[in-house]
C-alpha cells in the first residue's frame, strides 16, 4: 500500500478529532505512533479518534499493510491548539455622526497564534478590520446593539463573547439663541438641550452672571452692559454636543427717574421669543412670546413692523392662512417702564397645490415578438392628474392613463415612447423608454444555482446565483416562498444568521422576455437550546415547599419530564432528604392541572427517564414524576410533603426526540436559602450544536417590593462547569448596562442598580452548568433564583 491520506490535521485541546488513515491497493491494517494523549487507532479501519488533552506539535507516524506488505512510513504532523477567548471589554459607548476609534477587539495568547477576528452585529456606518481587531467609522443609527466576537486560529474558532455597544446622540442645543437683561437687574436663562444632558456650559459671560453646569441655569445681576456671543454646549454619556452661539443684549440701568417713581425698574425682558414656522395654505399657525417684568404687561403683536389690529395677547394666533400671511411677526412687550421688541419669527405659507412630478420614470423594454410590452409611469402632485403617451413623439388614441400595455408586440411597434403629465399647474413630460420586439431576445434560464450551506450561529452567509438571458435582468430572493424585502441583487448576503434563518432560499430571475425560479438552496443553522434544568433546596409544607416558576417559549406544544426527587437522592450519598415528595403542576392562572404523589414505575415514565438521560428510580420509590405536553407559556411547579421537612430536586426536561418551534426559556425557584448542604442549587443543560447566551439571578434584597419577608440580604451565585470549576461569580450586579439590557431583553424585572442582588450574563458551549446560590458571610434568609435564555 501507498499512503494517500493528508499530511497536516490539527485540532484544540479537549475537542473530538477525528482522522482517518487511506491508502492504495486495499490495505487490510493500519499503525502509528507517536499519538498524543487521549487519541487512539482502530487498526482495522485506520480512524484516529479520541480528545488530545495536551498541546503541542506531533509528528505522528503512519502504515499501512496488505497481503503484500507494509507501505512506507508518512509523517501526519499534528498541531493540537489552544482556542483564543476573546479579553477586550464587554461594553463600550459611541455618538451618532462623530468618529468611533475606541474599541479593538484582543483575546488570550494562545498557541497557534490568533489569525483573525470574526466580528459581526455592527451598526450602520461602523465596520471591522478583521486582521486587527479594531472597530471604526461614523455610527449613523442610534440603539444598543449587541455584537458577537471571537477569535480564530490554525486550530479553529474559540468562543463566541458578546460586546453591548450603545450608540447614542451628543446633545443639541433647543433653547432660544436670543436674550435680553438690564445691568443691575436679576438675569434669568435656561439652556435646553436635546437627548437628556448631565451638564451644561457657557463662555463668554458678562460680569455678575454665572451657569450651573448641572441644571444649565444661568443667574445673577449683570454689571456691565453690551451685546456679547456666549457659546452654549451640553453633554451627556455620549460626550459634548457642537456649541450654539447665544446673542445676549445687557442694556445700561435705567437713569433715576426712567420708571422709578412707579416702583419699576426696567422694560420686561423677554425671556422666549416666538419661533419659525411653515405651514400649507389653510392650516393654522400660532406664535408665542413669554416675557417678565414689574406690573401688568401689555402686547402687540406685529407683521412687517404693521401693527395687527387685535393682536394684544401674548399668544398670536392665525386660522386658515392665506399666501398673503407669509411673513416676519414680532411683538412689543411693555409696562410702565418701558417697552422691550421681541426677534422676529418668519412664517412660510406653502401653496396647496402643487405642479405635477414624476416619481418614477418608464423603462426600456426588449421582447420576443407576441409578448405583451407594458410600460408604467408614476407621478405626484395636485389631483387631477391627466395622462397622454406618445410614440415617436405621435399621440397613442387612447392612451391616457398611468400604464400602457401593447398586447401582442409586433417589430412595427418599435419605437421610442414618452408619457405627460399634466394638473392645473402645469405639465411634465417623462424621460423616453425604448420598445425593442427582437427575435433573438432571450428568456433568462439558472447557470449557476444557489448552493446548499450550514452556517454556525452569528456568522455570515451569501447566496449566489448567475443567470443568462436578454438584458436587463432582475432578482429577487425568497425564503421559502416569501419574498424578502431588498433582496434584489445576484447576491444574498445574510449576517449574524440565527437559527430562524434556516429554510429554503431561491431567487425568481426575471427580463423583459420573461421568468425563470432557481433551484431551492436549504440553510442549516446549528442552534442550542435548555434541555434540562433543576433546583435543589430544602423542601416541606407551607413556607419550605420548593416552588420552581418554568417558562415555554416559542409556539406549539412542548412535551415536558418533571420530577421530584426525594428518596432516590440518598444513591448519590445523600442525607436528610425528604422522605415522601409530592409534586403538583400550576398553570398561569394559578389552576393545578397536574398531581403525583409517587410515580408507581409506569413504563411510559420509565422510558422518558432513558431517553432524556435522568437517573432511574427504583419502581417502589416515593418519589414523583409528571410527564405533560405544555403549550407556550408561564407554569409553576411545587415540591411539598405530607409532613416534615427534607432536602429535595425538581427537575424539568426537554422530552421531545427532536427540537420543536417550542422551547424551555425559563426556571425560577423561590426557597430558604441556608449554609452547607442548603445553599440552593440549580443545574442545567445545554444542548446542541453552538455556543447559547444565559443570564443568572440571585435575587434578595428586591424581593421585598413583592411583600416578601425574611430575604436573604447580601446573595452571592456562583457558576460551575462539568468538571465542577468555578468559572464564573457574582456578588453584586452593580447596574451594568449589559445586564440592564438583557434583563430587559428576557422579560426579568428590573433591579435597582445599588441592589445587593447578583447577576451573571454568559454565554456557554453545550454541556452542563451548576449555579449554586449562597448568602455573603454565610447569612440566610429567602433567595429567588432564575435561569434565563438570553437572546
């Protein structure tokens, strides 16, 4: 034999791998040596599998042997890698229009040395440099946005980690640009400002005023008197917003005896001047000006510097406008000191009809002879709108409507063909479309069919199909049967795929000699799902029964294994479990729907237990068992005992062969949290083939909002994996806008962000997890805690 099989494989520490040996002329056994840890050969079939527990290069020799004899030995050089984790912070902030330059992605230095990055889930305007890491560009859209990273190597992808980036909008000044004061007398302006600002500032004022950076106040008694341009600026979480100019007038005090002698000291300022608008004839405009000052203030209001007869209240107000009323309103504002003239406000009147547009213009058509030829304009403005087609500048009898169809298209109705457009106000006349009837146009026909695919969760994906046929050609993509909106390109790209991304794609590919559908292209998105979770914690009657809240979600009918276990506890070493658990089933309402007492060793339940992999129970056990089919919704399960108290597991499985459209997305369990073997646990399972999202809660000190006593002050939950490390702890959530948002996201009520409550947002391969939730200093008291799918 000759050794045909690839020279190079590599695989990460602890990952399945698996390589076969191929050779010529029917080898019947297989050798090597120099495998590492944890790999072995079947010699008859020449496959290497297993799960290498150390790194490094090997250089792996391979034979094979025949009735003929043994090949020459191969060198399969074998790189067992380390996957990279991602490092780089889990949050980061940016402001829409400015410039984004503060994030790049690192992770672990690991060996084979990290090549790229996979970045995806980035907001409009912002891109990724994969080589490098780093995150650039102009953010266009606000929002929180959550994007997936991970890291990639010679050996493979490592986990994905989840960045939150809030994109937000710098402030905006809203305030008026205008203000007026009078030296020696109290000053008063607001700044306002758009997008929630946490400070204010200004420079360039006078001599006796001052603002408040927190409430954007400016106060105090001018000292000095001029025309000065303060700038204004505001900031929020997203930094400070472009400045505006405000133009403050400080008039000189009034000399003794202007107004005194009436107790008043100066005209009335005014404090907000009325505003720019733009209406269409025959709507309403309304313009408004507030003033201060001493004494009973009198109005009036003007147009052009002309009175207007009437006007005298601080609000002006004009119905049904006309073309005439356009212009530029002020007001004078007076009392016994004086008179102050407010900024002018200019109002645009637009006409209520308007000329005809075209909006969307007729295109150029080539068609077999006897096909239908239609053409179609589409056009706004004031109705009536008429229509009249020409051809080769000829008027078409008839043809006065927005479409023109030509049934039967001849080589003699060639020609060039214009559509106008005409209202009271005027006409317009389209651009010319050709009408070209050729024998030799060509109905587009697939060459190259779309291609079947599997993406992994988060990643991207693109679909492509080449057509022939008499240009032009149009697309458009459906999945499974459903056109989607924008996608009419050669090219489908899909990023950040999930799981609801998979199904049937296929383009329809159309020209004016006419259609063709491609071949359906199936894409597989490997997912994850909770396919089992489970509370242990002490469990009795009244106050200490064990209640465990499950959520379906999804649609459909969800089959459904729950358990509670007392007695079959004691196999695993066990003590002090409760003796006689009974397990009963509440719908959302609050209804029991379901009773067991004992599972009495029924093969259907028995069954159930082997297919999802839970324990066994002897047949004769006081233990209990329900198995139900739950449509979407809230339920609530409660472990309690005839008499007595014990520790006790409630467990929830996943009992459907295959995934359904319906899921388990929630368990929350409320108990007597205690120290040693009462802390209270919840394990869980994830299933499947990518990485899922959850979010963990230990909830204490919050409970009380719901009328619970006793609560446990200070919890602390901490996350373990199979091998029983600790990978994860929280003690205190600390209000992380991350974990705000995921409660959010999952439905969770919201927690006060100085709360001693704690949180864990993760995101984990398949496998199983154990989250135990224990008090700070070992204190007890009541816990709630909850397993959330995350999005």
């Amino acid at each position: 034999p000759v050794i045909t099989s690839a020279t190079t494989a590599s695989v990460a520490v602890n990952a399945a791998f698996s390589y076969t040996i191929t050779a010529t002329n029917t080898a019947t056994a297989f050798a090597v040596s120099g495998l590492p840890l944890g790999l072995t050969l079947d010699p008859t079939t020449g496959a290497i599998t297993g799960t290498p527990t150390v790194a490094g290069s090997y250089a792996v020799t391979l034979t094979a042997t025949n009735g003929a004899g043994t090949s020459a030995p191969v060198n399969l050089s074998l790189t067992v890698g380390t996957l990279s984790s991602i490092t780089s912070a889990t949050t980061s902030l940016g402001a829409v229009g400015i410039v984004y330059g503060g994030y790049t992605v690192t992770s672990t230095v690991v060996s084979p040395a990290v090549t790229s990055f996979n970045i995806s889930g980035l907001p409009a305007g912002l891109s990724a440099n994969t080589t490098t890491g780093a995150i650039i560009g102009t953010p266009t859209i606000a929002g929180i946005y959550s994007v997936s990273l991970s890291a990639n190597n010679a050996t493979g992808t490592g986990p994905v980690a989840l960045l939150t980036l809030t994109i937000g909008n710098r402030p905006a000044i809203t305030s008026l640009l205008i203000a007026s004061g009078t030296v020696g007398t109290a000053f008063n302006y607001s700044i306002a400002a758009s997008f929630t600002p946490t400070s204010y500032a200004a420079t360039g004022l006078p001599g006796g005023l001052a603002a408040n950076p927190a409430t954007g106040a400016i106060t105090g008694t001018p000292t000095s008197s001029g025309t000065l341009a303060v700038s204004l600026t505001a900031t929020n979480a997203f930094g400070t917003g472009t400045a505006s100019t405000l133009s403050l007038t400080i008039a000189p005090a009034p000399v003794s005896g202007d107004g005194g002698g009436g107790g008043f000291g100066s005209a009335p300022p005014v404090t907000t001047n009325p505003a720019d608008q733009t209406v269409v004839e025959g709507s309403p405009a309304a313009f408004t000006v507030v003033a201060t000052g001493t004494g009973p203030l009198t109005y009036q209001w003007r147009k052009d510097l002309v009175a207007l007869s009437g006007a005298t209240a601080a609000t002006l107000t004009l119905t049904g406008v006309k073309l005439t009323d356009a212009g530029n309103y002020s007001v004078l504002v007076s009392n016994a000191a004086g008179t102050t003239t407010s900024g002018s406000a200019i109002l645009t009147v637009l006409a209520f009809t308007t000329p005809p547009t075209l909006t969307a213009q007729p295109a150029s058509l080539v068609i077999p002879p006897g096909n239908t030829a239609t053409f179609t304009v589409a056009a706004s403005g004031t109705a009536p709108l008429s229509y009249q087609w020409r051809r080769n500048g000829a008027i078409i009898t008839g043809a006065t409507s927005a479409t023109l169809t030509i049934v039967g298209a001849q080589v003699s109705d060639n020609g060039t063909y214009t559509v106008t457009v005409t209202n009271s106000l005027g006409t317009t006349t389209s651009t010319a479309a050709t009408l070209a009837v050729d024998s030799g146009a060509v109905a587009p026909t697939i060459v190259t069919q779309p291609a079947t695919q599997t993406a992994n969760l988060g990643g991207n994906v693109t679909f492509t199909v080449t057509a022939a046929g008499t240009a032009p050609l149009t697309y458009q993509w459906k999945k499974d049967g459903v056109a989607i909106a924008g996608a009419t390109s050669a090219t489908l790209t899909l990023t950040n795929v999930q799981g609801s991304d998979s199904g049937a794609y296929s383009v329809t590919v159309t020209s004016t000699a006419g259609t063709v559908t491609s071949n359906a292209a199936t894409l597989t998105v490997p997912s994850s799902r909770l396919a089992n979770v489970s509370v242990r914690s002490v469990a009795g009657t009244g106050d200490q029964t064990l209640i465990v809240g499950l959520v379906v979600g999804g649609t459909g009918t969800k089959q459904v294994l729950v358990r509670g276990i007392g007695p079959g506890l004691t196999q695993f070493g066990l003590t002090g479990a409760l003796a006689d658990p009974q397990l009963r089933l509440f719908s959302a309402a609050g209804v029991q729907t379901n009773l067991n007492d004992d599972w009495g060793g029924g093969a259907t339940l028995a069954n159930a237990f082997t297919s999802v992999g839970a324990f066994s129970l002897p047949v004769a056990s006081k233990d209990a068992a329900l198995l139900v089919p739950l449509a979407a919704g809230a339920y609530t399960t409660q472990v309690t005992a005839t008499s007595g108290t014990g520790v006790a597991l409630l467990e929830a499985y996943d009992s459907d062969a295959t995934p359904t459209t319906a899921r388990l997305v929630n368990i929350s369990a409320r108990a007597q949290v205690g120290t040693g073997d009462n802390i209270l646990i919840v394990g869980f399972v994830i299933t499947g083939s990518a990485p899922k999202t959850v979010l963990l809660r230990a909830i204490g000190p919050s409970l009380t909002q719901f009328g619970v006593g006793g609560v446990l002050a200070d919890p602390q939950v901490r996350l373990f994996n199979a091998a029983g490390v600790s990978t994860n702890v929280n003690d205190d959530w600390a209000g992380t806008a991350a974990l705000t948002a995921a409660f959010a996201q999952t439905g969770a009520f919201a927690l006060p962000a100085a709360s001693k409550d704690a949180a864990l947002l993760v995101t984990l391969p398949p496998g199983a997890y154990t989250a135990q939730v224990s008090g700070v200093n070992n204190t007890t008291g009541v816990a709630l805690v909850e397993v959330y799918e995350a999005p």
